[in-house]
C-alpha cells in the first residue's frame, strides 16, 4: 500500500520541487521575501497583544488563554471548511481523475493519496499564519522546548482531523448532489456565514474595549471568558496540551495527546473504509453531468437577446461581451464573491460613520478632510484588491479555449478593451460609491468632493487596464482554478504595480490637494505658485493614469500575439 501511495504522490512531489528550483532564484526571492515580511507581521503584532496581557495583572493571563483557545477554535473552523472545498476538488472535480481511475489501483489507494494532497493544500497556509503567534506566545511566557514541540504535534493532530472530517462527510453527500453543485453550495454557506460573522464582529465596535468609560462592563465580561470550552471539540484537546506543556504538566500533556492521536487514527481508518464503499460511487454519479434541459424556445429567446444587445457593438465584438458577462454569471467562484465586496462595503463605510473626530485634539473640519484626502488612496486599495480577483484572471478565464479567442475576426485589442470595459463599469460604480457615501458621512468641503470624484475617476480606468493588461502579459491557461492566479508572480507584479501608482497619485496631490482646500476653509486666494504647482501636479495624475491605461494593454496585446 504505501509504495502505491508513493506512486500516486510522486507527480505532485516532483512538480512542487521543479517549482522552488527550476522556476527561477528571482520569484523564489520575491515570493520568499514577501512571506518573510508578512510572517514577521503576525509575529510581531502577536508578539505585542501578548506582551500588553502579560502586563495586565490578573486578567492578562484569562485574556492570553482566551485568545489561545479561540486560536485553536477557528483553526478548526477553517480547516474544516477549506478542507470540504479542497476535498471535492481533488477527489471529484479534478481533470486527471478520469486518467487515474483507468490505473489498476484500489480505490481506497487513490481516495488516500488525494486525501494527503488535498490535507495538505488546504492546512498549509493556516498552519504558516498561525506559527509565529504560537512562537510569540512562546517567547513571552517563556516556554520550554516541549511547548514547541506539543505545538507542532497538535497542529498535526487538528489537520488530519479536520480532513477526515470532510472527506467522510463529502463521500456520503456526492451520492446525493452533483459534486459540482454541492462545491456551489459550499462555497455560498461559506461566503453567506463569513459575512454575517464579520458583519456582526464590527456592528459590535470592539474598539470600544480601549474606552476608560466602560472598563466597568469590560471587565465583567472579560471575567465571564474564563468559563471552559466544550471538553468534545478536537481543539479543547489541543487547548489542554498546549497549556499543560507550557505549564510543564507532562501527565495533562499526554492524555490530551493521546486523545487528538485517537480521534484523528480513529477518523483515518473509518475515511478508508467509507472510500472503500461509496468513493467510486460517487465520482461516477459526479462524472455523469446533472445538467438541466434546454427548450427550443429557450434557445431562440437566448439568441435574439444575444443579437440584440448590446446593440452600439459590431457582432463579433458583441458575442464576446456577451460570453464574458454569462462567462461571470455561470461561474459560482466568481459571483459568490460579491456578496464578501457587499459586506465589505457595508463595513468600510459603517468605519467611517462611527469615527470618534469629536475626539481629535486637531479642529473637526481639518480631521474631515484628512481623511477624505487618505480615503482616495485607501480606496484605491480596496479597487486594487477587488480588481485582482476580477479583472486580473480574466484573461486566463479561457483556458484551452484560448485558440478560439486567436481564430476569431476579433483583434487581440478588441478582444483585451472588451475585457476592460466589462469590468471598468461595475468596479468605476463600486469605487465611486465608497467614496461618495464616505464623504457625504464625512461632512467634507466642496473641493475635496470634487478632488476626490476626478481622483478615483482617473484612477479606476488605470488599475483596471492594469489588472486586465498584466494578466494578459502573465496568462495561465493551464490553471484549473485561474481564479489563483492572483497568488502567481503575475498576480505580484499587478498588485505591486498598482501599489506604486497609487503611492505615487497621493504623493503627487498631496500638497497641491492640502493648499487648495485650506485655502477654501479659510476664504484666502491662492498666489500664481500655488496654482502652477497645483496644475503641474494634476498634469502629471492625468499624464500618469493616461500611461497606466495605455502601455499594460499595449504590452498584454503584444505577449498574447507573439
């Protein structure tokens, strides 16, 4: 059994070290870098709350163990989830499948070596984040090496649970849903819970723990955190060993690391057992397409409404307007996510209603229109993240039927402004509603409104064109899922650029953007210097975003020709 699993494993194996040494020492570097950076991020802010609760008599160390325990919850809670989505991705959903089940190989074999993929696939990235918190709770509380070491073990322990959890749930419920539509569902349940959790977190005003004024109710609450977690969950278990490693209870230590160890065995085997009885079932019904019928009139009434609309476009141009837009409809990765923007939006301007800016030892009305100015750039970062997963994997949306895309009577630059357009339209409304709404709430003055509205009205168009203009210089149509193509080195060079050209707007208005409103707060007339560096400055904005539309289509144009 295990040389078959060895076999099975050995193309992943191989493809992820040809990725860190054949594909370059500089995206290694970049990509290594940027871990690094945000690795030391978490470390350090980690590191910080926990020095404060250590300082805290009494109620820091409930505060720590608090936090520790809710670590280990939502540990589990993500696991969970991204292991369902991984899980019907890799056993069910994956192009290789058909060519792996035609391999005389058990199917219990093949269930178990796609089941240690998609484990690690979806632990990876938890399991990175949430090591330098451990390793600053370490530090703090000045642990022992068998702090470490039960760390890792457990965290072992609440991966392998967490996917057997969902592998076995999963291979029960394809026999009932197509895995297609129950991948759907999933991702929608998860969206849908993700929103109302973050909605209801902010609606709560955290923020206000910090406030003197109701340390009374702060400390009756925080009291009330000690009560225990349900002694059931695996990361109770987890919570008790980590605790009585860093408390040097060996005896508490290894009765919860023979509990995790139970459970998570216990799991494994009755996973193999369940693939031995429904897996094939299931990746056959899931195989057999559960598509719904289509009507002759259904078809009429789709190709008049396709003939017909939008009608200012040649027909060619026209029928690909339309594939983008039902492209985007039909693919559930791709329009469940705008009920997380819906979310945000509600949260970003729910931040700016509830600004304490009576509290600012600065006057109401310069506060007002700092952060309006600041607002533009944080803004343009939420377009710029937004864009990222839209507009930049648009052009590997096509995949192998790239080619189609080549023989058409559509040149590659009518092919690449449609892709603009599509995605210019939505984001320019999304963006010039954030800043709209927020600056309405901010009360602020007529010239920052009107700077604010030619800003993001210049900036939209320019990281919109880069994000389809980059995409198209870094394509992947190999990709299963081109949606990830923001986590490419493409998808870096995008966000980066961007970074830069929004960096630089802001430097650029910054002064000239300060004079011109202050002087309309205080009734002055600005001097001819003023004015010359103000318009010299808005020339270079206009001259800036001008270029930032204009040479990433031209390059994205020239790498999908060549």
């Amino acid at each position: 059994m295990l040389k078959t699993i060895k076999t099975l494993l050995a193309p992943r194996i191989l493809s992820f070290k040809n990725r860190i040494f054949l594909s370059g020492k500089t995206r290694v570097a970049v990509f290594g870098a940027v871990g690094l950076v945000l690795w030391a991020g978490v470390f350090a802010g980690a590191f910080r709350v926990l020095t404060y609760f250590e300082s805290i008599e009494d109620l820091g160390d409930i505060l720590a163990n608090k936090l520790l325990s809710m670590l280990f919850v939502v540990m589990l809670s993500l696991l969970v989830f991204s292991s369902i989505i991984t899980t019907l991705s890799k056993l069910y959903l994956s192009r290789d499948l058909d060519l792996v089940h035609s391999l005389p190989v058990a199917a219990r074999h093949l269930f178990f070596a796609r089941w240690i993929e998609s484990t690690a696939d979806s632990s990876w990235m938890v399991v990175l984040f949430v090591l330098p918190v451990f390793l600053a709770h370490g530090i703090v509380y000045s642990a022992g090496p068998l702090f470490y070491l039960a760390v890792v073990l457990f965290l072992l322990m609440l991966c392998v649970t967490s996917s057997a959890i969902s592998a076995t749930g999963i291979a029960f419920v394809v026999n009932l849903i197509s895995a297609s539509r129950l991948k759907t569902i999933f991702v929608f349940l998860g969206l849908l819970l993700f929103v109302l959790l973050y909605v209801a977190f902010r609606m709560m005003r955290p923020e206000r723990l910090v406030d003197p004024e109701m340390f009374a109710t702060t400390l009756v609450y925080l009291r009330s955190l000690n009560a225990p977690a349900p002694a059931w969950l695996p990361s109770t278990w987890a919570y008790d060993g980590v605790t009585a490693a860093l408390s040097g209870n060996t005896g508490a230590l290894l009765f919860n690391l023979l509990l995790s160890g139970a459970c998570a065995g216990s799991l494994v085997v009755f996973m193999l057992i369940v693939a031995e009885a429904v897996y094939f079932s299931g990746f056959s019904r899931s195989s057999s397409g559960w598509a719904d019928p289509v009507t002759p009139e259904d078809t009429a009434r789709r190709i008049y409404r396709d003939r017909s609309w939008p009608a200012f476009l040649p027909a060619p141009a026209r029928a690909f307007f339309v594939k983008e837009v039902r492209t985007f409809v039909r693919d559930q990765s791709q329009w469940s996510q705008l009920f997380l923007i819906a979310a945000l939006v509600v949260i970003y301007i729910y931040n700016f209603k509830v600004l304490p800016l009576e509290t600012s030892p600065m006057p109401v009305v310069w506060v007002q229109n700092i952060f309006a100015f600041l607002n533009m750039g944080l803004a343009a970062f939420v377009l710029t993240a937004v864009t990222a997963r839209f507009a930049f994997p648009a052009v590997s949306m096509e995949k192998s039927a790239f080619w189609i895309v080549q023989c058409a009577p559509v040149s590659i630059r009518t092919f690449l402004r449609i892709k603009f357009f599509v995605y210019l339209v939505p984001l320019f409304v999304l963006t010039m509603t954030l800043i709209v709404v927020t600056n309405l709430l901010l009360n602020v003055a007529g010239e920052m409104m009107v700077l604010s509205l030619v800003t993001v009205s210049l900036m939209v168009p320019a990281i919109v064109a880069m994000g389809v203009g980059i995409g198209a210089v870094y394509p992947d149509f190999s990709s299963e899922n081109p949606a990830q193509a923001v986590s490419s080195f493409g998808g870096f060079v995008f966000m980066a650029t961007s970074a830069l050209y929004v960096i630089a707007v802001i430097v650029l208005e910054a002064g000239p953007a300060s004079r011109l409103v202050f002087a309309g707060l205080r009734g002055r007339s600005l001097s001819p210097e003023s004015w010359a560096w103000i318009i010299g400055s808005f020339t270079t904005v206009v001259a800036l975003s001008v270029l930032a539309v204009v040479v990433p289509l031209r390059l994205g144009e020239r790498r999908l020709q060549g």
